[in-house]
C-alpha cells in the first residue's frame, strides 16, 4: 500500500466491473461519537481497525494498488470513502452528504484527489445532497443514479449538467424502506459482477433498474433475503467475476460460486456495523 501523497498518473472510472487498477482507503480513526453516527454498539475499536486493515491487505493481493489514507477524527463514517467524492472518466465531483455527521467529508476527500493530480470537474452546490452510493456505471456511458433520502433532485440535475452528453443519466427512485433516519442507497440493492451478471435485492429494488439490466443483458441473481441485513448484495468487483463479499453471507457467496464467481471474504463484524459493505470501503481511482 501506498501512503502519504503520490501523483496518479492513470485514473478515471467508467464502470464496475473492469479491472480495479487504483484504490483509495481510509483507516477508522479512535476518535470519533461512532453511537452519534448509527454505528450499531457495543462497537470493538481495536478490531475495527484491523478488520479493516485486513481488508485493504486483501485488495492488495488481488491486484489493486491501495492508497492508505490517513484517519479523519470525528467522522466516523469516513472510512466509507464510496460517497464523498464520485471519480468519473475525466475527474471527479465532490458531493454535499445530506447526513449531517458526514457533512465534512466531501471537502477532506476532494483535498487528497486534487494532491494526487486528479482534477475536480465540478461540486455540489445550494441545496443539492448526494452520496456515492446512489450512483453505479450501467455501462460506461451511462450512469444510474438513485433518488433516496441522501441523494435529491437538485444534485440529480447538477451532475447531469457536469457530464451530459458524454455520460448520459438514468435517475432511479428509491422507496420509503426504514425512513430518512436510515441507509438505502440504489448500491443497497444491486452489485454489478460482470457485463452479464449482477445481485440484486428485487424486493427494494426500483422496476425500472430491473428493466434497465435485463435490457442490457444482464443476468440478476435475486439475493436471499437472510443475507440483506448483512450486506450481501455489497459485493466489489475488483475484474470482471472475481469479488470480495463481507463475512455472515454464506449463501450469497454459494449463490456467486454456483455461477462461477470467484468469491474472497473478508471478515466485518465490527466494519458492517456501520452499514457499509466493500464498495463503501473504496474510492476506485482507477479502473480498465
């Protein structure tokens, strides 16, 4: 793993699944109201960081060059390095998280991309909220974005006037489910494996995203309910059918392996207790 600040010479991100070349983690800081913050408790810290070390260790034996970057004290959730800021194939855009604990992230993130040589195309304005985990490359021109309680119509409408008509936009409603107190986010219900294969929690999942993979050839493999709350349908492809799924979701994994996805799992007892999964982990860079 790489720490401190390194220019990238290769970035851009234009799809799920495609080899994951450059990866930016973030280690959980010991400081930090991780209760205030929807961490489910009793919370063991000392695990939590090795858990996630152990994570980043895994990336890095399949192939992905990590960028450690350093702890952030008093944002718990930091260490979800998906939403702040989402990379594209010219830049990224920083986002405005609408959960107020988060509210410092996107700026701390933006500073450490630009050190690393990657340009901003644009930010978040006004009124508009969004988290990387409304947004997933259907195909690598165009982007599906959810709106759900974190991401609104006014961030919608800003990010397709940044990348229109290069990237088109295809905006999918979220339901209710457990209420703005709570995460779904469009990447709580589906998990992009290959071009042709996906999971997808079809009970929260939007119809028309269904519609919208099945017209693209793409196999869904419905996950079992007993594996929702645990996180199952995160999974992070890091080559087209090769992923890592977090511990406690044994029959999503025989569900991967029965359709000849190799499948790595990290253990996440005390990381799933803040509600993210591998792709919240990450902040792909790079991808090809």
């Amino acid at each position: 793993p790489r720490t401190g600040e390194w220019p990238v010479t290769d970035f851009g991100v234009t799809s799920m699944t495609t080899n994951l070349r450059r990866v930016a983690v973030r280690p959980p800081s010991a400081r930090g109201d991780y209760e205030v913050a929807h961490w489910a408790q009793p919370l063991d810290l000392s695990l939590l960081v090795e858990q996630h070390a152990a994570f980043a260790d895994l990336l890095g034996t399949l192939g992905c060059e990590i960028d450690v970057l350093d702890p952030v004290d008093d944002m718990p959730d930091a260490i979800f390095t998906y939403d702040p800021c989402f990379v594209v194939g010219n830049g990224f855009i920083e986002f405005r998280g609408a959960k107020q604990v988060r509210a410092g992230e996107p700026p701390v993130l933006a500073a450490e991309l630009e050190a690393r040589g990657i340009p901003r195309i644009g930010r978040l304005t006004g009124t508009a909220t969004a988290d990387g985990g409304d947004f997933f490359w259907l195909d690598d021109s165009t982007l599906a974005i959810g709106r759900s309680y974190r991401t609104n119509d006014a961030a919608i409408e800003q990010v397709r006037s940044m990348l229109e008509p290069d990237v088109r936009i295809e905006a999918f409603d979220l339901p209710h489910d457990q209420g703005p107190e709570f995460c779904l986010h469009l990447m709580s219900v589906v998990s992009p494996i290959r071009d042709d294969l996906a999971v997808v929690y079809e009970r929260l999942a939007p119809v028309r995203l269904l519609e919208a993979l099945r017209s693209r050839g793409v196999e869904l493999l419905a996950l079992p309910d007993e594996d929702y709350a645990s996180l199952g349908c995160n999974v992070l492809t890091v080559r087209p059918g090769v992923v890592v799924i977090a511990s406690g979701n044994d029959a999503t994994v025989e569900l991967l392996c029965n359709h000849g996805v190799e499948v790595h799992v990290y253990e996440a007892s005390e990381i799933s207790k803040g509600e993210g999964g591998p792709t919240c982990l990450t902040r792909p860079i790079h991808r090809s």
